[in-house]
C-alpha cells in the first residue's frame, strides 16, 4: 500500500466533481439493512458521489442457480472477481463499519481500495466497542483508511457533511 497525501482525497471532489465510489457495506444482507441502505444511505451518498454499488452486480436469482446447480463456490468466486473489478474502477471506497465485527467482507474491500491505491472514507456509528483500544475498529482496517488519506466518520450524517465539505472547497 501506498501511503496517500490527504489532499489527493480533496483533489477527487475539486470544482464541486462527483467521485465514483465503491461502497462497502454488508447492508445487503438483512431485511432491515436493505431498507436502509435503499432508503437513507444510498441517497445520502449520490448526494456526493456516484456509488458504484456492489448489491446490483449480483442478483438473487444467480445465487438460487448456482445453489440448484452445485456451483456454489464457483460463482462466489465470479462475484469476488465482479466487485474487484467495480473497485478497480472506483475512485474511492466507502465503507459501513457498524456491527460488533466489522464484516469481513467490507474488510476485505476496504484493504483490496486501500492496496490499489484509492483513498478510503468510513462510516462507524456502532456504540459498541470494536478493535484494539484507541481504535474504533481492527488496527489493520482503520490503519488502511487513515493511510489511504481517509477517515472513519462517527455518523452518516458526520460522512455526508466532510464529502459536502470536501466538494465545496
């Protein structure tokens, strides 16, 4: 990983510029965490970038084949290999932090940004403790983010007001 000036972060969103972000999140998984991605976070982010979502590159139906078809790992490797490639073609990762865990699939998002170079912005607004003390997730994960010329927002709001910043300035 190469550590990033912070002003290349800025540098994405200069002349008021709408960043394509890959956005990281195991929101997807749940009844309730797809309302709220649907309904709140998803908006809240065009506001400021155009997201490259990661929930619409596979469709249930594809996950229910593979299953009936006994080709259960083979396309999970075929959606690893789908959301690499709508990271590669990011500007930056966004990513959900929440959960007594971090989910490590949204880890593993965030390191592969991080590693390629993008700068990458958080969102943790989960009261529980998480991570090493002094971190407020793994040490790893939130080293990568602050390396990456990004940071961990307490809240969506907070996440939604430093990219209005940033585009403003």
């Amino acid at each position: 990983m190469v550590d990033m000036d912070p002003t290349r972060l800025a540098a994405l969103f200069a002349q008021n510029r709408r960043p394509r972000a890959y956005v990281a999140s195991p929101l997807g998984f749940s009844e309730a965490g797809r309302a709220y991605y649907a309904e709140r976070y998803l908006p809240a982010l065009r506001e400021h970038v155009e997201p490259a979502d990661p929930w619409t590159l596979s469709l249930p139906r594809e996950f229910e084949e593979a299953k009936r078809d006994g080709h259960e790992r083979e396309f999970g490797i075929e959606v690893g290999a789908r959301n690499a490639a709508a990271i590669r073609g990011s500007q930056l990762v966004i990513a959900q932090l929440d959960g007594q865990e971090v989910d490590a699939g949204t880890a593993a998002e965030v390191g592969y940004g991080a590693a390629l170079g993008l700068p990458c912005v958080a969102v943790r607004s989960d009261l529980r403790a998480s991570g090493e003390p002094g971190m407020r997730v793994n040490l790893q994960l939130e080293a990568f983010i602050e390396l990456s010329g990004g940071f961990v927002a307490r809240s969506l709001d907070e996440l939604v007001a430093r990219l209005a910043a940033l585009r403003a300035a």
